[in-house]
C-alpha cells in the first residue's frame, strides 16, 4: 500500500454485511435489551441479538440485527463505540457506574451505505479476544440515515466480560498431518530504489539478504526493481496503472463514446507493453490497476474503471499472450465492499472476459484471510472461465503493526491457511509514530524488513527468513487460539523438523488494531505460559537435538544482525512425543525451534 489513508472505525471494529468481521475482547455474559424510545418510521428501533450468552477467549460471536418488527428499511452508515464501564462502591455501600474513557470513537463510520432489510441479519461476527478487563460494559450501534428524512437509531448491548478460564497456551504439532511441499510467501511490493544513498550494506551483502528469504514473488513497476526481482528468481506483477500513472495517462477522464481517445489509449498501452517487454526480463503478471476502489488511486467511478478493463484485457492478450493477467487488487477485500466485487465480476461475466488471478489487498486481521479467500472462491465458483483462478493477496498488513514479528507470523499464518497462491508485504512508512513517517518503505528497506537507513535486518525479517529455511512436508497447525499461531515443516530427507510459533495482540490499548500509515507504540499483553507439544516423531528418532531461538517485538526498528539463541539440547523423545515448556511466552515474539537427530 503506498502513500494514502483508508477509512475505517479506529479501534480495529468493522461491521461488514453478509459476513462482517469484529475483533473483540474477553469472554461475556449477555443479556439482551434495547435502550431508548426512538423509532424508525414510528416503529421500534431494531433489537441485538447472540448466538449464545457465555464466550470463551478464542470463540467467535455472531450479533444479529432483528429487523423483523421495526422494518427500518434503506441505506444506513453504521457507527460502533464500545463503553467499558465499573460498578464502584462508595462509602455507604451504594454502586455507582463509572464509564471509562470509550476503547473506540465513532468519528468515522465502520461501514458505509449498510441496506438494512426486514428480517434478522447477521452483521456482526466476533473473535473473543483478552483486550478488555473483567467487567460491566455496554456497547453502542449507532445507525445514521443516508436519507436524511429518517432518524438517528441507537441500539445497546450491556455485557459481563469474565476472566479467561485458560491459564496458558497449548500448540501441538502433529508430524502425521502434512499438507503437501512447503511454500514461501515472501513477496515484495517495489521496496528499492536506483537512487544512490549512503548504506552500510555493500550491494553483494544486499543482494544475499533478498536471496535467503527465497522471495516467490514481487510486484513492482520499474525496471531497477524488476532486475532485482529476476536475479531472486521471484515471479514478477508488473502493474500497468502506474506505468500509465508514469506517463501522466488517467483513463477516467477519457468520455464513454469518445472513440478517437480510445484509439489514442489503446496504442498508448501498446506501446507500454511493447517498452516493457523489450528490456528482455521477465514479466509474469499484468496488474491492471492498483487500488481502483481508493479514490487517491482511481480518480473515476466503478464504471469507468469496468470500461478500462474491457479496453486494456484484449491488448494484453494480443501483445503479451504468454503473461497471465490480476485485478481487480482493490484496497478493501471481498466483504468490506460488496457492491464494487458484485459489479466486477458482474462485468466480467457480461463480457465474457477471462482473468487469471483474482486480487485484493489485506490491511487489518490476518485471521479474515481464509474465509475472504473461501467468500471469494464461492463467487467465482460459478463462472466456467474463472475455474482455475489464481488467488493473490499482493499488498498485506497494515502499517501500524508491520515491523511485530508477531504480526508478520500471524499473516504468514493465515496466508498458507487459505492456501493463497501469491502474496507481497505492503509498503509504509518510517519512523513509526502517531502520523505518517518521512520515509517510503516502498522505495527503501524491502518493504520494512530491513532498515531503510543501514538496510540492515529488523527483527521481522527473520521471521521471514525462518519461513524461507523450511523444506519437505508442511505441516498443518490448528492452535487453540486465533492470534497465537505457528508454520511448520518435516523435512524427512535431512531428518529435520522446524517449528515457527509466536502471538501478536492489538496492544494494551488497542493502538495496533487502528489503521495508521506508520508502526505505532503501544504495550505488549502480559506473558503467559505456553507448552509446545510436537507428536507423532518418527520411529528412529529417539533423541533429539533442539535449538531454540527467538526474536522480540520490544524493540522492532531497531537493527538485528541475528536472532537470540535462547538454548541447544538434547532431549529424549518418550512415546513419540517431544514436549517444550515456556513460562514467559511473550507477546509479539516469534520463537524457532529446529530438532535435529
């Protein structure tokens, strides 16, 4: 994502229709109520309901909008503000409620242009999370009127967050459930820069850096980039917005009927595509537009952009048939705008136009992935030529937490989960901050894995780097916990097994669950034991040799030349079972462990 702001509700709650996505806090204790006399149409205001009153940390909440009785129907822009409240006694042994200052504001709406329906909907779906303290809390759907002749509806929801019953973390990998060859997901969006700077880092030392991730994929739209991509052996997106962009081409502001300027464009593009093939590397992917959806990107309407793709699809068809073609790589995925993927797959059926990888970009929770990838996979299910579809996710995490190795961990995690078939770290800026940093991570420091002013390693990198050393088998993960995750891998021809585990949070107050354009500082959740349950070993081994070594969240812009050793040894394998005990599993941390024969 390079150089604009996305607007959403602060505080990392988004309502989506049809299958919108919250995180939350602890566990609840509900009851149902609906506070306030207003009405809709001289009705009722609409009414929450649960799927179920009490929740663990872990478990997932559906709120239901009934809509049944009121009929509020139209076009509403949603608002949310949770309110943690305590029951204090005075000194006469009476309660008095006192709010706390609100965990979100409603400045901005969470979801705009909502079409509310008769009926009950399903708008809201939670994950439990352990943000919150225990307590009373009351949450608050505000629903604003596009039509500015209907009212204002409020709508609350008091709940009872209790103390997590879990004690500790449990990870247990399972030698004998693998999922086919290990894949990389390291994957670039542009991330270098021809212009010559000082750095500590001489070219050859860099070119190794970029090498060691074994990066599959990188998108970018220049030719110093792209050497650098062919030397990697990484598959290269060329995108073709931004070679138009470059050459001051808005295709918006070409009229419908205007055939001269069409004819004009098309030769335009020809020649773009002429001059990028002639360099002689390699161009595996066509991107059409980056970001047609954000208005600092797309200067015209969805239609127009329709237009654009039936203009541009046939050239490259014609001029380059050999390359394979992405769109739409909007900046919001499936579920956040609806109505835009309805009209261009819509589009692409009406026209018959055939794409060869479907395209979005993921900036919030890494946890949504599998099921906008499964959403995505359903809507195209039914076009013949779309059958074999690819599935790129080419710009992911969100500036606010992309330098916690944690973070990185947790997309890695949820990338392999869906079984997506290309993805590139997005681009920030640096420092990080309450604003927007001073410095592109898209032109300098490899997308924030490196430092962009030495271009030495941060302690993310290693993460990717852990992903990068993994061969053989991978292994398949379920955690009992959605942001505690871990990757691994049996490699039965070296006799080796990795392991890659970690845990990342929105912060103690929140701040790296609110979208922001640089990394921002907030504090780490308290330490919690973990204990690392690795079965089914193979007959043979019956001791191994472990190392374990870790690399911390506390300090991520500052350089790492190597992970820490935390410890080598030895351990005897009893009923096929290895077991590894932590008393201070950290939060932000990923911790490698590599067992040896």
């Amino acid at each position: 994502m390079n150089m604009k702001t996305i607007v959403f509700t602060p505080l990392l709650l988004w309502i989506v229709v049809s299958g919108c996505v919250f995180p939350w806090m602890l566990g609840f204790f509900c009851t149902e109520v609906v506070a306030g006399t207003e009405s809709c149409g001289g009705q009722n205001v609409p009414v929450l309901k649960l799927n179920q009153e009490q929740f663990q940390v872990g478990d997932r909440l559906l709120l239901r909008l009934d809509n049944s009785v009121s009929h509020c129907n139209g076009s509403w822009d949603v608002y949310l503000a949770l309110l943690p409240h305590v029951d204090r006694i005075n000194k006469n042994g009476i309660a008095k409620r006192v709010y706390l200052p609100k965990w979100t504001t409603t400045r901005q709406p969470a979801k705009r242009n909502v079409q509310l329906k008769p009926g009950i909907m399903e708008i809201i779906d939670v994950v439990v999370e352990e943000n919150l303290p225990a307590g009373n809390h009351r949450l608050e759907l505000y629903l604003d009127p596009v039509d500015e002749t209907l009212p204002l509806i409020t709508v609350t929801r008091d709940f009872f967050i209790q103390l997590s019953l879990q004690q500790d973390f449990e990870i247990v990998v399972d030698l004998a459930e693998t999922g086919g060859p290990v894949k990389s997901f390291s994957g670039f969006l542009h991330g270098l820069s021809p212009k010559k700077h000082e750095t500590q880092v001489s070219q050859e030392k860099l070119k190794q850096l970029i090498l060691d991730l074994k990066p599959g994929y990188w998108r970018l739209n220049n030719d110093y980039v792209r050497k650098a991509a062919q030397q990697s052996g990484a598959a290269v997106t060329l995108v073709l917005g931004d070679l138009l962009a470059q050459d001051g081409i808005h295709p918006w502001e070409i009229r419908a009927n205007d055939i001269d300027q069409w004819q004009k464009f098309e030769q335009h593009v020809r020649e773009i595509i002429r001059r990028s093939k002639a360099s002689g590397m390699r161009i595996d992917y066509w991107d059409l537009w980056n970001e047609p959806d954000a208005k600092q990107s797309w200067g015209g309407t969805v239609e127009q952009f329709l237009e654009y793709v039936g203009h541009v699809v046939p050239l490259l068809r014609e001029e380059d048939p050999q390359a394979k073609i992405v769109a739409p790589s909007t900046a919001e995925n499936f579920f956040r705008i609806p109505l835009f993927w309805e009209q261009f797959l819509n589009y692409l059926i009406s026209r018959e136009i055939r794409i060869d990888a479907v395209s979005w970009h993921e900036f919030h929770r890494p946890e949504d992935i599998p099921d906008t990838a499964a959403q995505v996979r359903e809507a195209i299910g039914s076009i013949p030529w779309l059958q074999d579809v690819e599935l790129h996710v080419n710009e992911y995490g969100g500036g606010q937490n992309h330098l916690i190795p944690g973070w990185q961990l947790g997309w890695l995690y949820y990338l392999d989960k869906a079984e997506i078939d290309w993805a590139n770290h997005a681009c920030w800026y640096w420092p990080r901050g309450e604003g927007r940093g001073n410095v592109s991570e898209c032109v300098r420091g490899l997308n924030g894995l490196l430092h962009p002013a030495t271009l030495e390693p941060l302690p993310v990198y290693w993460v990717n780097y852990w992903q990068a050393q993994m061969a053989g088998d991978r292994l398949l993960i379920d955690t009992e916990m959605p942001r505690t995750v871990a990757l691994g891998a049996y490699d039965r021809k070296n006799s080796e097994i990795r392991v890659v585990f970690g845990r990342f949070s929105c912060g103690v107050k929140m701040k790296w669950c609110r979208f922001n354009g640089s990394q921002v500082i907030d504090q780490f959740l308290p330490t919690k034991p973990l204990n690392l349950v690795i079965k089914n070993m193979p007959q043979d081994f019956s001791r191994v040799n472990v190392t374990l070594s870790r690399v911390s969240g506390q300090d991520p812009e500052i350089e790492l030349l190597q992970p820490e050793l935390i410890s080598q040894e030895e351990l005897e394998v009893i009923d096929g079972i290895v077991e590894l005990q932590f008393q201070h599993f950290r939060d932000g941390d990923v911790y490698h462990v590599l067992l040896r024969k």
